[in-house]
C-alpha cells in the first residue's frame, strides 16, 4: 500500500498468484467431470413389484402386486404410466387394471418416485425407493392404501407374461 495516498500498489506476484489459482481450478475441473457419471438410462417399459409386509387392512399383508410402467427420462428426472398386470401371481381383469402414473428423480444409483393408483374404489399415493445395481433396482415402498408398506423391485419388461 502506498502510505502516501492510501492505495493498494500493484503487485506482480498476487496477480501472477490468482492467475495460478485459476487455472489449476479450471484443469482440476476439466479432470473431473469426464468422470460424472450420467444418470443411468431408465427409459422404456419396466416393470414394478411390490409385496406388503405393513399394513392396516389384514387383508393386504403378503400382497405381491405386480405393475407394468412405460418410463420416459429427462436428465435426472422421469415420468411414467401404466397398469397392475398381477395380484399375488394371477394376470389381473377388467377393472381390476387399475391405473398408475409416477414421477421421481435419480441420482447416481438412487431412484425416488412417487406415484398415485386410481383403484377401483378410491386413489392412493406413495412413493418407491430404489437403488440400482446393474440394470435392475431393489427397494422399499409405502402408500396411502391401508398404510402399505413393504418391498419393491424395478426390472426392465422382458415381453413374457408375468
């Protein structure tokens, strides 16, 4: 500083010192990002398990449903449609095919969604969490339906019935 006017005097080596910084924060940058893994690949046909282990309504304990979504991604976000194919094995009929939509975000191996049913008689919501390893998910589910809750699987729909 120049004692006499009070100014900040220019300095070489400060301006040297700043410019050294950012270019290290720019390599360090352009290192990295070739290693941010874009989120994985979700859309197409897919199909979700359930079976409830927690429930208010006895009825629903046990209870493997099977759905099949058509999911359309976004970057980390994605939305889908679809329809329950099974209950506890059997291909489901009629109104029995209730509709389901759902929307959630993935990051890194993590999906969370949720999701809303029009049932026969009323709507539900919930929410699914999965994580993923290979091209399959395992995971968790609870829904405003009698208070389910239970397991969940997310697997790519192969064409076989189920």
């Amino acid at each position: 500083m120049d004692n006499a006017t009070g100014r900040k005097r220019f300095s070489w080596s400060a301006c040297v010192g700043a410019l050294a910084t950012l270019v290290t924060l720019v390599c360090g940058a352009y290192e990295i990002l070739p290693h941010v893994d874009p989120p994985p690949d979700i859309n197409g046909t897919w199909v979700i398990e359930t079976r409830t282990v927690d429930t208010s309504y006895s009825a629903f304990r046990d209870l493997d449903l099977t759905y099949t979504v058509q999911l359309i991604q976004n970057g980390s976000n994605f939305t889908g449609s679809g329809e329950k194919t099974t209950e506890n094995g059997h291909q489901v009929v009629g109104k029995a095919h209730t509709p389901i939509t759902i929307m959630g975000t993935i990051e890194g191996n993590s999906i969370d969604a949720s999701f809303t049913e029009n049932g026969a008689e009323r709507q539900s919501h919930g929410e699914f969490h999965w994580t993923l390893r290979k091209s399959s998910g395992t995971g968790t589910f609870m829904s405003t339906a009698a208070n389910s809750r239970g397991t969940s699987s997310l697997s790519p729909y192969t064409g076989g019935g189920r």
